[in-house]
C-alpha cells in the first residue's frame, strides 16, 4: 500500500542516470561565463587553488558559522614528517536574536566569541592568521572576500547580503582590539574536503549531508570562465541545493515535496536541498502520514495535534525509525510519543515511509555527485580514476542506512570510478584552518619563487643597456686595432651580393651544424619560370665522431657524400659545391675558412685554425672516388639569409634561432676595415653568441648561468649563446628547478636521480610544456616521463620558469638583434627603414611564444625600423646553393 502511494519516490538507475545528466549539464552552464547567470548551480569559484601537501606547519585559528552552534577554534599544524594536526574548540550558542537580528550585532558575537576564546587559550598577545567557515553561499573574488548571495538553514540577518562578510568581519574584529589576520573564506564544504585532503591527497571532492546540503570539488581552471587565468584548479562551490529551481525537477517532485516547498521560508528556492537535506526530510514525513491518515490508512483515520503541527517529525525521529536492529520498538515509542497510538502494522508502514524518503534522499544525492565524480574522470583524461571524496553532516553520520545506500549507488552509477569515502572527524573548522594554512604556506612559497625567478625578468632600461653593448661590439669587430681583442668577431664571409635571379644550374650543398648532417642536390632555374628544386638526404653524425678527430669527421662526411651521390646516381658528375659550416670561422676568401673554435658541442681534434674547406678537400682525396669544385663555404646564418633574399631583395640580415645562436646582416663595404675596399656590400658573420665573453654583461648572469657554463664543454665562452640559444635553456630550466625543490617548493624537496642528470632537460620540454593548447595534466605526463612525480601546483610552477627563461631568451635576442637594425638604419642614413630578417632555427620555430616575444622587443627597441621576419623554410642547405650560384654567376662577370 505505501509503496504504491509512494511509487513517485522511488527512483529507478535509469532516473537517476538522467539526473546525472541534467546536473551535468548545470555544471557546464554554471562554469560559463555568458550561461551563469541564468544557471540554478551557480558553480562559485572559492579561490583554494591548492590542497594540503603536508609541509603545512604553524599555529591558525579558525571561526565556523553556519549552524545551530558558532565554533572557534586554534589549528596547530605540526611538520613532523608525520602530516598531524591538534584542534582545540569551543562551542558557543548562535541565539535567535542573533540569527535574526542585523549585521553589526551578528559579527560583535562573533568577534567577541573569538577574543572569549584566544583568552581562554591565552592567545590574545599573538598575532595568529584566520580562516572564517561561513556556511551561505557567497560569490568571491579572491580567497579572503566573500560577498553573501543569498541567507538559508534559518537565517535572516539584516543588512548583509550582497556585503563582503570578510570586511565586516574584520571591522568588528578591530573594534575589539582583536590581533588577528583574516587570511580565507571557507564554506564548510569546502572546509570539508581540505580536512579530509590533509589525511588523504587524493580527496578531491568535498560532501554536506545533514540540515543543508552541498558539495565542492577541484575544477581545471581553464573550464572556469568566470576567473582569469587557465593554469591549475580551483575549488568549485556548487552550491547544488538549488539544482531544479528552474523546474529541472519538477517531473521528480511529488505533492508533498510541493505543499513541504510553499510552507518553507523560500518558497521556490533550494528545491534540491528539500529532497534531501535532514532540515526537511522529518517534515516531508510528517505530510505524508498524515496525508495517508486523513485516507483512513494509518492510525485508524485520527489525526492527532502532532501530525498537524509542522516540524513536529524531526530528522532524529526518522534515523530512530529506521534502526531495523531494533525492530519496531522504536517507531513504536516515537509515535506513542506524539500521541499517535499505532498498530504493529502502522509501525511497519511508518518505518517503510521513513526509509522510502531517506532512500530517496540518498539517490538523488548519488546521482548529482557522479555527476562529478564524471567530471572529474573526464578532465583528467582517465579510464579509470581512484579518488576521495571528504563528507561531513549530521544525516550522513547519524542515519543508521545512508552512508551505505549512498556509496552502493554512487559506485553503481559509476562504475569507473573507485572511490572512498573519508568521514570529516573534526567538521569544518580544521577545514578552516587548513585553508589558511594552505593560503599562508602558498604565499611563502610566492615569494621565494619571486625572489628565484626576479633576475630572469629584465626590464626595458636594461635591454637597452644590452643592445647598446652589443651595438659598441659589433664596431669593435669591425675595426682593425680593436678586432684582435673583441669576443663579437664580426668576420667578413667574401658574400658580396644576394641573389638577383639570374642563377642557374646543378649545385650541391653540404649542411654541418648540428647532430644531424645534409646533403643535398639543388636544381636553380632561372628566367620567368624561376625556381629552386632540391633532393636532400640527413644522416646522423655519432657523439664519438663529433668528439673524436679531425680527420674521422671529414671522412664520415665524405662518407656521406658518397652515400648521397650513389642514391641520386650522379657519382662522376663535378659538380660545384656551397659548404654551410655553421661554426665561427674567418675566412680569407668565399671558399677558404679557418675554424676559429667549435661550438653546439663539438670537440673534433686538430680542427681548430685549420682550413675546412682544405681538410673536406684531403678527405675526398683520400676516398679517391669522385672529385667536386668546392666553391663557397658559408655559414648557417648566411645561408639562411641568403634562402629569403632569393623570395625578398630586401632581406639583408639573416638570425639563427635554435639550438645555436647567431646573426650575419650585409654591411657597408666602407666600415669594415680588415678588408680592403670601400665599394659595395659584404655579408657579415657577427658570431654574436661570444658576446659578453669579456664579462660586459655579467650583471644580468645569474647563478644559473653561471652553472651551466661552468658545466659545459667551453666554460667562459658563448656566453650570450647560453643565455639564448636551445642548446642550453633546458639546462638553466633544470638548475632552477633543482634549486626550487631544495628550498622545499617542488616535489616536495625530493631530487629525483633523473632530475641530477646534465642535459635531461631537453628544449624541446620547454616547447611542450609552455604550449597553451597543453593543459596541466599533460605537463605533467611529460614530467613523469622524466622521473618528476609533480602535482598540479608542480606543474604550474615548472610551466612559469620554462616561461621566465625562454622569455628572458627571446628578449636578450630580440635586444642583440635591434642594435643591428638600428646599425643597418643609420648606415643607410634614413629616418625609418624597412627591412626583412630572414630566420631559422627550432627554437623560433617551435617554440610556442619565442618568436612572438623576440619580434615584440625589436619593435620596443628599435621603434624607427619596421621589421619583417621571413621564415627560411628549407634552412640554410638552398642559401648555400644559392651563394654558389650567385658566386659562380659573379666570378663569369669577373671573368668576362
């Protein structure tokens, strides 16, 4: 009988999939920006981006208001390897007049309850941080401001809503003379989960079942549209007590959930919270019995003055009920209690009706939190996700079937998820404090990573400083009594002209500058169908060879070569070749080049101020197996200028951005004083990653540099190109990091073996990491994959120094090249000039943000030029092919 008149209570998986859904889809709109306001679960942002990580440490107070009792409390968290804590509290009543009552009179009690309590501890002569648990829900717009949204649980204190209740707070506190620092503002969900999170950091989610109903859990930062930023989580205060106001429900609601609404206090409001919590469940048992008693099918048909009065069944009356142990005993007395005098069949209807409602309550609370517990799976990207969800609540701990009708269901409802349950011990109030705590401890943190990573960002007056030094280097390079002694060498590559379209022919070019080496053939027509086809092969050249002897790594490149010729069939062709060596050489003439000094970590023997164009010579002669006309030897950069220059004339500078770092731009013959003659232009190879080898620009080195170099196969020398090139930022990103978690502020003070490694911080980490399409759970996957086990706060930090140092990179290049520009300008004697930069190099072109940084500082530090970046898309193996030809095209005019 009860069960057909309650048939509309009982909720099938099927229904409780589909309210699984329907909040689903609450949560999204509450997270958006433009469907918030319409949005019934208004998703509140509560500002705790972090969980308790177990380096917590120190003395909190903590206040909790929200209930039938105000709390205060004293936190002491200790760092003892061991994540303890000990809370001390004392309870004080929240009387009527004071819940009803107006703003001022409502936070003079609580000030005054909490300097009733420092005495009592004798904590009044410290000056201790607060966390204030304020159980309404608010909207904040930082952890210590809480703007009150709307009064509920029975209170109706005038004057405060749509106040900050923090800043009230704290006015009253200074009336009292009270020495305290309120730090956050906490809903006791969310108090909640960082209780349970400091016992267990996996809770994730937090949980109220008892006079309200709520829950709380760690949203990515980058679905929550209504706060800047996308870095990291946030706590997320559902505030799912109004879930259905908007009629959402209305097919689940009953007619006693509808008469139970419009004799409530809001009528309309928190419908979701009257299905569930323990403040309405007693009285929506009540209007069922005595709906079912005025029907003659309980009691005989008498209505006694208890069913007619409201809130006569209580929440205690029900969980008493349903303690099946005891039989009817219970039911039996509690009715008697209330002059009902029932038969044993009334009490075994009663107990039904009691347990239908419960049950109920139960379903529904199950399904909206697997509907988070979804989320979260989702976010995360996981199959399967193990995780804690904290809960507190007088229905959830003091019901004798809840707490297992509500874990049954949930992991019914999602089964992907294996989840535990923690029971809050100590309520809130430790919440409370914890998130103070938390927020203390985050802020310590801030300003030691500050303090860590303020070097890296150099303001414009000392970007200025730098590319003023550079300009006065670059005119010592050039000058014939200072070149000797400058680190910007500044060496003339007999490069006298870009292409013109003229050029045409077979050409071979060889490309040396890395760990991987090319071969290629280009084919130059010219005329109106002009172009350039090129056939390349890379091969790879072995640290042993790269370290080994001079004459082993010309004989693997010949090998190369030999390899190359066979493969495209053109071994008895004597074809001119362009030779890019992208290493400092000074060169007498376009095909003779002296290596000054290897770079990018080569080491090859008996190299160094010998001729690489003669030693490629003796290598093929020694193979004595086909014959090429060695042209031009050119670096990288030249060839990437001159790659550009073949699709824009105006293109006279050309930028290696990748794992090296350099520059070459065409000068005025006239300025360059260690070569003869004054007409014309010359290609310019400034070697610019030596600058600041005379200790120029030491200021701006700091220890992490120092490190890096120290530990690198060239210590004291290519300095600038340590600070900007990719062969080395990986390196500076792991001497912070290694720094950062001996201070305690990453991997919770752990050096991984995999972290003291030299080098395994690759560049191309960098790239991956600071990618904004990357959220922070694949930065995180990347650091596992190098043995860092991070969490989310982690992450954000490695995320910010790969920022600050590949910023700083782009900025110190961005400087280097402006002093250039600005040279170009003046040489030309114009007002603005326009100019193109023809670049290569995998720094600028995979790093998410290089590129954009760099040509951001040129404009700030060269406002008078307009700059054009040209990537050089097949690198500087055509340029090389280019000068080639474009030298052969000269030297026939020389000739005729």
């Amino acid at each position: 009988q009860v069960d057909r008149y309650l048939y509309h209570m009982r909720l099938s998986d099927d229904v409780l999939l589909d309210v699984m859904a329907r909040f689903q889809a609450e949560m999204v709109k509450g997270l958006g920006r433009d469907t918030n306001p319409t949005a019934t679960v208004k998703m509140l942002p509560s500002f705790v981006r972090s969980l308790p990580d177990g380096s917590e440490k120190g003395d909190f107070l903590a206040v909790d208001l929200g209930g039938s009792q105000f709390r205060a409390h004293q936190v002491k968290v200790f760092d003892d390897g061991k994540q303890s804590s000990q809370l001390e509290s004392k309870f004080y009543p929240t009387p009527k007049e004071v819940i009803q009552g107006n703003g001022a009179e409502l936070f003079d009690y609580v000030a005054d309850c909490l300097l009733d309590f420092m005495e009592t501890k004798n904590l009044k002569h410290r000056k201790l941080p607060l966390g204030f648990t304020f159980s309404f829900p608010c909207k904040q717009t930082k952890l210590e401001e809480g703007v009150l949204l709307a009064w509920t649980k029975h209170f109706k204190v005038r004057g405060v809503q749509d106040t900050d209740v923090v800043s009230s707070l704290r006015k009253a506190l200074q009336k009292h003379k009270a020495n305290v620092d309120v730090l956050a503002l906490v809903n006791d969900t969310v108090g909640t989960m960082m209780t349970c999170g400091y016992d267990d950091q996996r809770c994730e989610v937090g949980l109220i079942i008892g006079t309200g109903t709520n829950a709380c859990y760690m949203e990515e930062m980058r679905h929550i549209d209504l706060v800047e930023g996308d870095e990291g989580r946030m706590c997320i205060n559902t505030e799912w007590g109004a879930f259905g106001d908007d009629g959402a429900l209305d097919d689940l609601r009953t007619e006693f959930d509808r008469e139970l609404d419009l004799g409530s206090l809001n009528p309309g409001k928190q419908l979701f919270e009257k299905m569930i919590s323990s403040l309405y469940l007693g009285e929506l048992v009540r209007l069922i019995l005595l709906k079912m008693t005025k029907e003659g099918l309980l009691f005989n048909g008498k209505v006694s003055t208890a069913l007619l009065t409201k809130g006569k069944i209580e929440m205690k009356h029900v969980s008493a009920m349903e303690k099946y142990k005891e039989g009817l005993s219970n039911t039996k007395e509690i009715l008697t209690e209330l002059n009902l005098f029932p038969s044993e069949e009334d009490c075994v209807a009663v107990q039904h009706v009691c347990t239908i409602v419960s049950f109920r309550s139960a379903n529904l609370c199950a399904a909206a939190l697997a509907a988070i517990l979804t989320r979260l799976r989702e976010n995360k990207k996981l199959l399967r996700m193990r995780t804690t969800v904290g809960i507190d609540g007088g229905l959830y701990k003091t019901h004798p079937q809840y707490a297992k009708r509500l874990h049954k269901v949930v992991r019914r409802l999602v089964p992907t998820c294996d989840v535990r349950f923690l029971l809050s011990v100590s309520g809130s109030g430790r919440g409370a404090a914890m998130v103070t705590a938390v927020a203390h401890r985050l802020a310590a943190q801030r300003q030691r990573i500050d303090a860590t990573l303020a070097p890296f960002l150099l303001p414009l007056g000392i970007l200025r400083e730098v590319k003023d030094k550079m300009r006065a280097e670059l005119e010592y390079g050039l000058k014939r009594e200072t070149q000797a002694n400058a680190t910007v060498k500044m060496l003339p590559t007999y490069v006298c002209g870009t292409p013109d379209g003229t050029e045409k022919g077979k050409f071979l070019a060889l490309d040396l500058g890395g760990t991987n080496f090319r071969v290629l053939l280009v084919k130059i027509k010219s005329g109106r169908r002009r172009s350039v086809q090129m056939y390349n092969k890379i091969f790879a050249i072995p640290l042993e060879i790269m370290q080994g002897t001079g004459e082993e790594l010309f004989d693997h490149i010949v090998q190369c070569i030999a390899d190359f010729l066979e493969y495209m069939g053109i071994k008895g062709a004597r074809l001119p070749l362009g030779f890019t060596f992208s290493f400092p050489c000074r060169q007498a003439s376009i095909d003779k080049g002296t290596l000054v000094g290897w770079t990018k970590g080569f080491k090859a023997t008996d190299c160094e101020g010998e001729d690489v164009v003669d030693m490629l010579r003796e290598a093929i002669k020694r193979r004595n197996e086909f014959d090429l006309d060695i042209v031009a030897v050119v670096n990288d950069t030249v060839g990437t200028m001159m790659t550009c220059g073949y699709e824009d004339p105006n293109c006279e500078i050309g930028l290696i951005a990748g794992t090296g770092s350099n520059v070459c731009y065409m000068e005025d013959m006239k300025n360059i004083e260690i070569v003869e003659g004054n007409e014309g232009k010359m290609c310019i190879n400034t070697e610019w990653g030596a600058f600041g080898d005379n200790g120029c620009i030491d200021n701006i080195r700091t220890k992490y540099d120092k490190e890096v170099d120290e530990g690198s196969l060239n210590p004291g020398k290519q300095r600038y190109e340590k600070m900007t090139s990719g062969m080395y930022l990986g390196e500076i990103v792991r001497q912070i990091l290694i720094d950062l978690t001996k201070q305690g502020l990453l991997f919770r003070g752990h050096i991984s073996e995999s972290l003291r490694k030299r080098g395994i911080f690759e560049t191309k980490f960098l790239s991956q990491i600071e990618s904004d399409r990357l959220a922070l759970l694949q930065v995180r996957r990347i650091l596992q994959q190098l043995g860092l086990d991070s969490t989310c706060e982690d992450s954000i930090i490695v995320k910010e120094v790969c920022g600050v140092v590949s910023r700083r990179a782009a900025r110190l290049c961005g400087a280097g090249l402006a002093a250039i520009v600005e040279k170009k300008r003046e040489n030309r004697g114009v007002e603005r000039l326009q100019i193109t930069v023809g670049v290569d190099g995998t720094l600028y072109k995979l790093h998410p943000h290089f590129s954009r940084v760099l040509r951001e500082t040129v404009k700030e530090l060269a406002p008078q030029c307009d700059v054009t970046f040209m990537l050089s898309e097949d690198g500087s193996g055509k340029g090389a092919a280019l000068i080639t030809a474009v030298a052969k095209r000269l030297h026939n005019v020389g000739q005729k």
